[in-house]
C-alpha cells in the first residue's frame, strides 16, 4: 500500500483530475475501476472521484509496487539548477504569483522539447526559493499564465501555487486584465484608432491575414491605438489589446500602414534598414489587474517605461 498526504497545490481540484496527473500513464478507465474497488481510497474510505480535495487530505494505493510504479511512469526532474538563463528582473512576487520581465528572445513556453524557455525560469525559481517541492513537482508545476512571442519583451505572469495559477488564468481567459504595448512605428500617426476586424493564420507559413468580413477560420480581433508622439517619419504609440491573437498587433498596424519598426515578418525592411533594427520595437507595458482574490496584484497596475535604445529622437 502507498499513500500520500495532499498539500495545498494539490487541493481544491476533483479527485479524478488529480489521479490522472498523479498516475500520468493509468487510463481513465483504470482510474475509475480502481476507485470502485476501494483500491484507491480517500481518508481510508471509498471515493467517486467528484470529491474535491482539501490540504491534509490522504490518498491510498493499494496496488502492488509494480503496478504503482508502472502507472507513474518515469517522473520529469524537479530543476536542480538553472541552464543559462538571463537575469529576469522582477516586479513582484509572492507565495501565489510572480510577475516579472521578459526579454526578447526567449520563448514564454517550449516549442521544441530541448528549447528553455520562460517557463522552465519559472520552475527553476520556485524550487530556489523554496515555494515547491520535489513531491509538489509530482502533481503541480508552477506556469506562465500570459504569453508574449519570443521577441516581444515585456511584463509575464506566473501562477506559484495552484491558487495563484487558478485566479491568474481565470482573469486572463475572461479578459479581466487589461493589457498594453508600446511601439514605435512607420509614419505619422495622428489620430487614435480603435479597429475590430479578423485575423486568420496560415499555419503552414506562421503569419496571419487580416480581414474585415468574417470567414471560416477567421478569429475576430480588438484593438486600440493611441499616439504618444510624432517624430519625423515614425510614431511612438501605445495600445491597448483587448483580445490576444497570434501577431494581432504587429499584423493590424501593418494593414493600416504603420508597421512596427524592426519587424521582419509584417514590416518594412526599408524602413528597418534605414536605422538598422531587425528586432521588432514592441514591449508589453503595463497590466492592470482588477480587484480579485490575489492581494499581491488586487486592483494594481504594473508598469515599465520605453525601451531607453529606441530611437526617439
């Protein structure tokens, strides 16, 4: 017989949704039947499965070492130590969320299975700081809760702890955060634009079409765009992303005729060439969080000025 002491990153979740991250190669089908048999019990008594779980709860194996073992499978290492990341500077932390700075360059979360990316950062800090541990990793990994491309720099969030991670996703998926970028683009842009249209993404060449009538595929996107100051032939803007879409606001400025300066995929290679920029000048700037249950980021703004080598001037 096994048995396991649940922790708070591993409460307030069904049972059967934890079974099936904790015996990550079991079949639901196992799962259930084990659960009917009482080989699998909850505080020593039979379960179902719907009960949600409660720090201090345990949780009985009665399968044979092999068996438990077998439908573990083999564990992903907890970090030991940090490959060479850069140093992330750090807006705030707590037990339950972390926010902090992105750089460009580097990925939110792998597309490769070697890649490091903001993600793994994340993991790596909080086995550091002592936030989780080597059993914790067995059924919770801290993760990213909003996503910047990989040479959008910026402010990022990280969920800690399950509640943390829970609350942040939650605002994020239901749009409660509000979100801007500064850029710095092609032209003089006088007025301020608000556009909705849609966007649809060719996989197969990782870029994305704008449309003004909707067709199958298409994802219908929301924008705003306001001047902060006009130079000679590019405007500093600053814009507020009410939907998150792949390359939404590179695409949409591109289509309106103030493509992002440094942008090679939507943008002006003249226009690049002419100050010698081929990383698109675009950094998410400021969230704002609403008043949630997170007292570390309840109804606070985060905030960070524009980059010091654009050039302004």
């Amino acid at each position: 017989m096994f048995e396991i002491t649940l922790n708070a990153n591993q409460s307030n979740q069904r049972l059967d949704k934890f079974l099936k991250k904790y015996l990550k190669n079991a079949p639901d089908s196992f799962i259930y039947r084990m659960l009917r048999k009482k080989n699998i019990t909850l505080n020593g008594a039979k379960a179902l499965g719907s009960e949600k779980t409660v720090a201090g709860d345990t949780v009985q194996f009665f399968l044979s070492e092999a068996t438990y073992l077998g439908m573990r499978g083999e564990k992903e290492p907890v970090p030991d130590g940090a490959p060479d990341f850069p140093d992330l500077p750090i807006l705030y932390e707590d037990n339950d969320v972390i926010v902090f700075v992105k750089p460009q360059g580097l990925l939110s979360q792998k597309a490769d299975k070697d890649d490091y990316s903001v993600n793994e950062w994340v993991c790596y800090h909080a086995v550091e700081q002592g936030l989780v541990s080597s059993s914790e990793f067995e059924s919770f990994r801290p993760s990213v809760c909003n996503r910047l491309d990989r040479n959008t720099a910026g402010i990022m969030t990280a969920g800690l702890s399950l509640r943390g991670l829970q609350t942040l996703s939650n605002l994020f998926h239901d749009h409660l955060v509000e979100k801007y970028y500064y850029t710095l683009v092609k032209g003089e842009m006088k007025e301020p634009v608000d556009f909705r249209c849609y966007l649809k993404k060719d996989q197969y060449i990782n870029k994305v079409s704008i449309l003004l009538t909707e067709v199958p595929g298409a994802k219908e996107i929301h924008t705003a765009f306001t001047p902060v100051k006009i130079f000679s032939d590019r405007t500093l803007v600053l814009v507020r992303l009410y939907t998150g879409r792949t390359h939404q606001i590179r695409s949409v400025l591109a289509y309106l005729g103030h493509p992002v300066l440094g942008d090679t995929k939507y943008g002006s290679n003249k226009f690049n060439m002419k100050y010698g920029i081929y990383s698109q000048c675009l950094l998410a700037c400021r969230l704002k969080f609403p008043v949630c249950g997170l007292r570390g980021v309840s109804g606070k703004t985060f905030e960070l000025d524009v980059p010091a080598d654009w050039p302004l001037s």
